[in-house]
C-alpha cells in the first residue's frame, strides 16, 4: 500500500513514529561516542599518553628474560616501559642496549649516579629493569620552576668536567657539589633539548639471570666434589673410631656384668619382707627384740594378775567397812536414848568446866594471857567474847 493511500490521520501518526525513532538513534550514537571517548581517555590517562617522558637507555651482556613492552620500576613504583632492545657491535663492551622512558614525574629521581639493575622477576628466567634513585649525583633532567621538563643532561661534558675537578685535587663530593651549581647556572653547557638529546645512558648494574646462577652453582658443586669426596673420607673415618669405641663400651659393660649381678642380689633381699632390716641392722638383732618383747609380755600379764587381787582384797576391805557402818546404823536406830545421854552428859560437862572457871581458887589455873598492846591512836582494839564476858 502506498503512502498516497493512507488517510490524513495515518500519515501524521507515522510522521511522529519516524521522528521520534530517529531521535533515539541520534541519542545512541551520541551515547555510544561519548563511552568510547571517556574510554580512551582513561586510557589515555592509565597508560600516561598525555604525561611529559624522558627516554634512557643501559647496556647488558644478556638480554634474556627482558621484553619490549616490559615494566621499568623505581622505588617499588611502574614508572616506564621498555621501547627498545637492539644488539651492539661485535667489539663492544656490552653486548646489549636496552632502551626505555621514565614518565613525569619520576625522571625527577634519576641522578647523574642513578644506575640500572636487570633483576629476576620470577623462577621462570623472566627479569625487570630497576632504577636506582639518585644520591650524590646531579639531576639528568633540568626542571622550571613551573616543573615542565627543560633539557636533558648530556653525560659526556658532565663525566669530563667531573674528572677535571677530581684532577685539581677536589673530592667527589665538592666535585659533585660544584657541577650542580655550574649546570643550575649554566643550562647549554650541560643540558639539551628534548626534541635534540639522545637518550641518555644510565650505567648497568647487571645481576645474571637464574639460569646463569643456576649454572654457575652447578659449577661451584662440581668444583666442590673433591673436598666432598675428602669429606666422605673422613666421615668414613669417624665411623670407624665411633665403631671401636662402640666395642670399648661393650668391653666396659662386660665388666660391670659382675657388679650387676651383686646389685641384683642385694635389691632381691630388700624386696623380701623384712629384707631391709635384717641388710640395715644386722641378723643378731632381731632375736634380741624378740627376747625383750616376750618379756615385755610377761611383765604385763604379772602386773595384771597383781593388780585384779589388789582389786579384790581392796573390795573385801571395802565390804567391811560397810558393814562396820551398818551395824553401827543399827545399833544408834535401836538405842534412841544413847544420843540424848551422850548429849546431855556434853552439856554436863561444860557447865562444869564453866564453873571450875569462876571459882575463886581454880580461877586462876584458867586465867589467859593479856593480848598485845595496841599501836597509839588505835582505838579500834579487837577484844575476845571472853573479855567481854568477864567485865564487870
């Protein structure tokens, strides 16, 4: 069907449906551009493409292990990657140049003494190459104060003009001291432009990958296996003094088998009851201990026997006198008279003797002594009832 065919409201409908699906593919194209720039600029910015780089270069005898693409750390830090491994000439010193960059703003770290380590990465032969930070050198890269790279430091003029002062009797350090106060002063004689400069060379300090080492411990092992060998030797010679004191020890232990024997002797009396004692105290011992024990015996039942007649003769004793008391019990219930004559016959006598003592010529035989005098101002004199008695 035609567009001409649709009706007036058809039309308008599928004019608002085709502007509004090309709105939405204007909205996803501008989505989609958007995403793949903010990707390529985090890209960007991860790998450091809008980041100011200083390209260096080393020198190895062996490149095994190292990689174009490969990580350079400084401090701990990924501070660059490898660009370059090219072979030297046959009659060069190193057999290798490694070229690589250090982005901003860890060039800064890198000193005129900076030096460059292939160290192993792994047990698997791989290796990294490490900066070293820069102590008593002089900056390879000349800074603004608005800290944009300026130049590069060329090594040539710097190593000669080192030498130069070494020459004139300075020491490193004034030497070291003074070229940082020429190249800060003099930028031309020392420095370049970036966009001139070659890279710059760092020196190496080259440690051999694992597998040399490994060959190099082969080597040593090999070099070793003689004064093994000799080792073995006096090992088999100790063996041989330990075996012939082992047949002294038994020599020894045969002579002490007698010694044993004794000792066996002796712990099998003291297991046997009373072993102890009779090994401690002797055998006439304890046949005395027994004669005394009897008689300790024999002692007691005596004492025993004599103590229950002594018992008995001591109950008849005691049967008597009750019986001494009975009868007199007895005898003072039936004479109830004995009582009142044996009292009257008391008071008798008293009255008696009461009048023996007033009696004009026995008064005198009944006369008693006149108590001590008593102290002057003692008016408190204690007198008898018998004084009191005899006043008139």
């Amino acid at each position: 069907m035609a567009l001409q065919d649709l009706t007036p409201q058809l039309r308008t409908r599928l004019n608002r449906v085709e502007k509004a699906v090309g709105w939405f593919v204007l909205l996803a194209v501008g989505l989609l551009l958007f995403g793949f720039g903010y990707y390529a600029y985090n890209t960007a910015q991860r790998k450091g493409w809008f980041i100011q780089k200083v390209h260096y270069q080393t020198s190895l005898n062996n490149a095994a292990g190292i990689k174009v693409g490969d990580p350079v750390r400084l401090m701990g830090f990924t501070v660059g990657e490898i660009t370059g491994i090219e072979a030297n000439g046959p009659w060069d010193y190193y057999g290798v140049t490694v070229y690589f960059r250090i982005k901003q703003p860890y060039f800064g770290y890198v000193w005129s003494d900076s030096t460059v380590k292939a160290a192993a990465a792994d047990f698997l032969g791989n290796r990294v190459l490490e900066v070293t930070k820069g102590v008593m050198g002089v900056p390879t890269v000349a800074e603004s104060t608005n800290k944009v790279a300026e130049g590069l430091l060329m090594r040539d003029h710097f190593e000669s003009r080192l030498k130069a002062l070494e020459a004139e009797g300075s020491s490193r350090e004034q030497a070291l001291a003074r070229l940082n106060a020429e190249a800060g002063a003099d930028h031309p004689r020392f420095y370049a432009g970036l966009d001139k400069a070659a890279p710059y060379w760092l020196q190496p300090a080259e440690s051999p990958a694992v597998t040399e080492r490994l060959d190099q411990i082969v080597g040593q092992v090999e070099k070793a296996l003689p004064n093994f060998l000799g080792l073995t030797n006096q090992l088999a010679r100790v063996l041989s003094n330990s075996a012939n004191a082992t047949a002294n020890l038994s020599q020894l232990s045969s002579n002490l088998l007698p010694a044993s024997d004794d000792l066996a002797r002796i712990t099998a009396q003291v297991r046997d009851p009373g072993g102890l004692g009779a090994w401690a105290l002797g055998t006439n011992f304890p046949p005395q201990i027994e004669s005394t024990l009897a008689k300790t015996e024999q002692l007691i039942a005596n004492t025993d026997s004599n103590l229950l007649v002594l018992a008995s003769e001591t109950g008849r004793s005691l049967e008597n006198l009750a019986n001494i008391t009975s009868n007199l019990n007895a005898q003072v219930q039936q004479n109830t008279n004995l009582l009142m004559s044996i009292s009257d016959a008391v008071v008798h006598a008293d009255e008696l003797v009461q009048g023996l003592k007033r009696h004009w010529l026995l008064r005198s035989a009944f006369k008693e002594r006149a108590p001590q005098t008593a102290p002057a101002g003692d008016q408190n004199v204690r007198r008898s009832p018998r004084d009191a008695e005899s006043r008139p």
